[in-house]
C-alpha cells in the first residue's frame, strides 16, 4: 500500500538521473500572480498561464503549500479565508501537480543541506525544495527567489539575477 502511494506522487517522466520536463513550483510561483507585488509580475503571469497552456507536470513540496498559507494569512490586505481556501484548493487540485510529502529522511536531508551551506541564507523550505529537486532531476524552479540560482538551479521565467 504505501509502495503505491509512492508510486503515484512519483513523476512519471523521470528517467534514470536524467533531467525531467516537470517545473517544481516554489513559493512564489504560485503566490506572485496572486499578489501582483513584484516588478517581474506581468513576466511571472505570462509564464504561469503559458506552463497551464502546456501542461508542463508540475512538482511542490508540502513545506511550500504550508509557506504559501502562512505568507497569504500574514497579509493585511491579502485574500479572505475563503479565499486562501478555494486558492490552495485549486492548486492542490491541478491534475498535472505532483505533491510531494517532506517525510522525516528529506527533512534531515534538507537540514544536513543547511548545515552544509552556513554561508547561505536559506530557509528550511529552500533547502527541502532543493533535495527534492535534486532527487527528482528537476532542473528548473517557477520562482522569482535567487536562492535556487545560489543552489545551482535554473529560474524561470528568465530574469536578471538579484
């Protein structure tokens, strides 16, 4: 049972260590078309609505929902709770998502990821995103944080570098 579990929140296009076509979607990704905070908003709206149009596999992690509720709940004028709700709802519902679960072996992987890099400042939810990234060959992160550029990954949508 819990084999299959497992099975079904593995991509299906991973092959052997080689680079996936899936996006992992960080925090930003999914909040910035909501918010309309950033200089790089209409970039971060285009590529969102061009990764629904191709549905490109996408890949997030718990931890990341967990911070999208936290940084939408900490907003004075940001979305009612409702809202929130029908909002992660949404996201959790979208058919080409992959969720994965931060279990207790990637949450020490990601922690021994900090104590590794004491020079970066990463947040727990960084590093987890990058171990899973890393496990699952994923090469690309919809974010607008430089911390995945820090860590060796691709950002998308392309911007200068902050």
């Amino acid at each position: 049972m819990l084999a299959r579990r497992l099975w079904r929140r593995m991509p299906m296009n991973r092959i052997a260590g080689k680079p996936t076509n899936s996006l992992f979607v960080d925090t930003d990704g999914w909040v910035e078309p909501l918010l309309r905070s950033s200089p790089h908003y209409p970039l971060m709206v285009a590529y969102s609505q061009q990764t629904q149009t191709m549905q490109r596999p996408l890949v997030t992690t718990n931890y990341v929902i967990n911070e999208v509720v936290a940084l939408l709940n900490a907003r004075p004028n940001g979305p009612s709770r409702p809202e929130l709700l029908q909002f992660v709802n949404g996201i959790l519902g979208l058919p080409q998502l992959t969720l994965i679960h931060i279990d207790i072996d990637l949450a020490r992987a990601a922690w021994r990821l900090l104590e590794q890099r004491p020079d970066k400042a990463w947040s727990l939810v960084d590093a987890a995103s990058f171990v899973v990234m890393s496990q699952q060959s994923i090469t690309e992160a919809f974010t607008g944080d430089h911390h995945f550029l820090q860590a060796g990954f691709i950002r998308v949508p392309h911007r200068p570098s902050v």
